[in-house]
C-alpha cells in the first residue's frame, strides 16, 4: 500500500495534556487540466459569502495591531506633509481654474497648462521694458509683470471655471428619456446661471487693475523722489499706499513749516485758530438750529 502524501496524512492524536500539534495546511488539489476542483470552487464561495455577510464591525474592528499601523502610518504622513517637499507640493492644492489666484504665479503656470516659456518671455519683455535698477525695482517689475500675467489669464480662468460650474450642474440632472416643458425650464435656469455668472470676474478684475496701477504708483514714486502722483483709471486705492502717501503730506508740510520764519509761523497759526473757531461756532449753531426745528 503507498504511503499517503503528507498533506494527506492524518494529525497524530494529541493525548491528554500534550502540546497542540499544528496540522499542516491543506492545500486545494487540483484536477489534470490545471484547474480547482469543484469542492475547491465550492469552499470558496462559501467563504466569499461569510465574508460578504460579515459586518463592517467584525471586518474593520481597531485590534492593537491595526491601531498601531494606523498611527504609525499617520506620522510618516504628518512627517511627509510637514517636509520642505510636501509644503511645496501642497500650496497648490486648491488651484483649480485660477481666477482666484494671487499668489505663486509663476508656480501655477504649469498647473494650469500654461506654457511655461510664454511666461519667461513674458517677465524678460517687462524687464526690457522697465529697465530696473536695483533689487527693489527688479522685485517691482517682477510683480507688476506677475499681475498682468494674472490679468491676461482671467478670461481663461473664466471659461475654466465655467466648465467645472457646468460638469457641477448638469451632474445633479437625472438622465430622462423625455422631458417636460417644465422640466426644459428648469434645466435652461441652470444653464443660464452658469453663463452669465461674472461677478466674480469682474470683481477679480478691478482687483488686478488695482494692484497693477498700485506697482506703477510705487515705481514712479521711487524714480521720481516722490514727485510724480500716477493715476490711472481704477478709483480703488491700496490700504498701504493711502499710509504711505499720508506720511510723505505730513512730511512735506514739516518741510515747508520749518522753512517759514517765526513772523510766517504766528500769521499762519492765528489764520488757522480763527478757521477752526469759526467753524467751531457754525457746528454749535447748526445744532442748535437742528434741536429749535426738533
């Protein structure tokens, strides 16, 4: 009689008080054609019905083990995030169509399928144009070259924007063999609101006409020792320009306040003290006239 394969071979019996004995693991015997038996195919779909009928509870349950790999598998992605790659590779992130984007210009160009050597030509022809000649104008012109970059590509975010608004939309429709006049309707609102949203461009666009005619305002301050007041045709003016150019009235009226002579001084401050008294007495006879008529 041959000897079963050891496979085969059935476990000695463990006696009282004996070790357990491991069994070796069956493995599926399979037919000449290469393929499982139909007892195999049959343990394994049982097996995938078990599994199928488990609770994501039982599947899922935090054991140590699991708890331990999740935390260590957190650190290394908390370490990864907080490197210098991962910050860089995370500011751009949110980027989506660039209408919105004021900083990292020249990070984005490729983000956004921009051409990478447009936009070298395009800071060397404001270089060319501008002709700095230090550190702080050569940062000026990089910023206003930036922001006209930014400029030129509003309506190009625009159109991309409105295509995410669209895939967004049109995505909530339920897909129907007919529709209804009312149905049509609706649908057409919806397409209507996405084409004729542009307030936010606009809104993006007088913020980049700002900033632009903002940079221009400070190179010429700087060129001309503050003699030239550029403006342009964007009546928003910047927090810190307004600080600036407060601080440069004072000073030239220090200036000029310094050059009079002690006669000069004592004219000018009594023409002052009587205009402000005068216009002390009109506000009080305002009011009391305001308090007669209530």
């Amino acid at each position: 009689m041959a000897e079963a394969p050891p496979c085969q071979q059935p476990a000695p019996a463990a006696s009282p008080g004996s070790p357990r004995v491991e069994r070796p693991r069956r493995k599926y015997v399979l037919t000449p054609a290469g393929r499982r038996s139909e007892r195999a195919r049959a343990a394994r779909r049982r097996n995938l019905l078990k599994a199928r009928a488990a609770s994501k509870e039982a599947i899922y349950r935090p054991t140590e083990k699991r708890q331990a790999a999740s935390r260590a598998n957190l650190g290394k992605a908390i370490a990864a995030r907080n490197s210098p790659e991962g910050k860089a590779a995370a500011r751009l992130n949110a980027l989506k169509h660039g209408l919105f984007a004021k900083k990292l210009v020249a990070e984005s160009v490729v983000r956004l399928g921009e051409d990478p050597r447009e936009f070298r030509e395009h800071l060397r022809l404001f270089a060319q144009v501008y002709v700095p000649e230090d550190e702080e104008e050569k940062e000026l012109v990089r910023r206003l070259a930036e922001t006209v970059w930014r400029r030129l590509r509003l309506h190009h975010a625009q159109a991309r924007r409105e295509r995410a608004l669209l895939k967004e939309v049109f995505s909530l429709a339920p897909p129907a063999e007919k529709l209804t006049a009312e149905e049509t309707l609706g649908r057409a609102d919806a397409l209507t609101f996405v084409l004729y949203d542009f307030e936010a461009f606009f809104r993006e666009s007088r913020k980049v006409e700002s900033q632009i005619e903002y940079l221009l305002r400070r190179l010429l301050r700087k060129r001309s020792g503050g003699t030239i007041e550029y403006k342009g045709f964007c009546p928003r003016r910047d927090p810190d320009l307004e600080e600036m150019e407060k601080d440069e009235a004072e000073a030239r009226a220090m200036k000029r306040w310094l050059a009079l002579s002690p006669e000069e001084r004592t004219a000018l401050w009594q023409q002052v003290s009587k205009e402000v008294a005068r216009r002390n007495r009109g506000d009080e006879t305002g009011d009391r006239g305001q308090r007669t008529r209530g």
